[in-house]
C-alpha cells in the first residue's frame, strides 16, 4: 500500500480481492467497478459490479500539533470512518457467489485480505435476490450483498507555527 489510494479505490481492490478469493469468480476482468451508470458489462452475463457507497463519520474527528525537524508546525488530523460497498453478482452462478461471499466476510481471512489494502470489514448481513427481466426481454440473474468498511481518513496542513508564551499567575480578589 505505498502509494496513497483513496479509500475507494482500496475498499474497490479489498472487495476485488475478496471476490476472487471466495467465489468462483476468478477472472479480475469481470469484476467491475460501478462509478457510473455508464458501464458496458460482458455479453454473457456473468460478472460482479461493485459500488462504493457513501461514507460516514464514526466518531469527533481527532487533531495534534507537531513540530517537524525543520521548525514548521504540521496540524494532523485523524478521523475514522466507514463507506458502503454494494455487490452485485450476475449470472447462472449469482446466488451461490453472493451466498459465498456473504459466508466469508465473518471469518478472520477476510479481515487478512482487507488489512492488505488498510481497511477492515464489516460482515455482510443481508443477501438480496434481485433478479428481474432485463432490458430486452431477457431474465437476468442477480443477487446482491452489501457490507460496509472501516476505514482511517488522514489529512494534514502546514500551520503559522509554534509560538512562546509566558505565563503569569495572577490572584483574584473576591
């Protein structure tokens, strides 16, 4: 994880991974991500769209003043969060991944693939047959699994810097 990714796109790289891990979809290339409705998915209809949904606040946002080695003062700022993934698996075997993939995210191997990319699941609780005529005429297996993620958003910006101060203690008279 040396570069910075956006937690979408690590959310996007943990749930690929977990896909290809615990399903018998192995083929990277038919798993899509979903950031537009503008997408071409395959002709055969057996693929995985994954979406990332909306991120949430978990907890006060945590902030610390540092001084670096050159004198400047860095404000840090540190907020954990958590953001939506929807899966929505297609196809003749779109019940039995989904199934499978909702079965995995309560075992420690998902949380191993997920620490790889530095976010950490929540197990999926709900798997949803979606399946419905698609747009000529044709009966389109899907069956959907949302789960969410938590995940650690950073920020930090270079402030005035340090000033010293004097203190005097004063007595107040009544």
């Amino acid at each position: 994880m040396g570069e910075h990714l956006s937690h979408t796109q690590r959310i996007y790289d943990a749930v690929s991974d977990m896909i290809v891990a615990f399903t018998s979809l192995k083929d990277r290339g038919r798993i899509i991500g979903g950031h537009t409705n503008r997408l071409t998915p395959p002709a055969d209809d057996d693929y995985a769209i994954v979406n990332i949904l909306s991120s949430r606040r978990t907890e006060t946002p945590h902030t610390r003043l540092e001084e670096t080695d050159d004198g400047k003062a860095v404000n840090r700022l540190s907020q954990h969060m958590t953001a939506g993934a929807q899966v929505d698996f297609y196809g003749m075997e779109a019940q039995g991944r989904a199934a499978d993939f909702v079965a995995w995210t309560w075992t420690p191997d998902a949380c191993e693939i997920c620490a790889k990319h530095g976010v950490a699941p929540v197990p999926a609780k709900e798997l949803e047959n979606l399946t419905g005529v698609g747009g000529e005429g044709e009966f389109v297996m899907r069956h959907t699994a949302r789960l969410d993620f938590c995940y650690h958003a950073e920020s930090e910006h270079e402030t005035q810097g340090f000033t010293e101060a004097t203190l005097t203690k004063t007595e107040t008279l009544p």
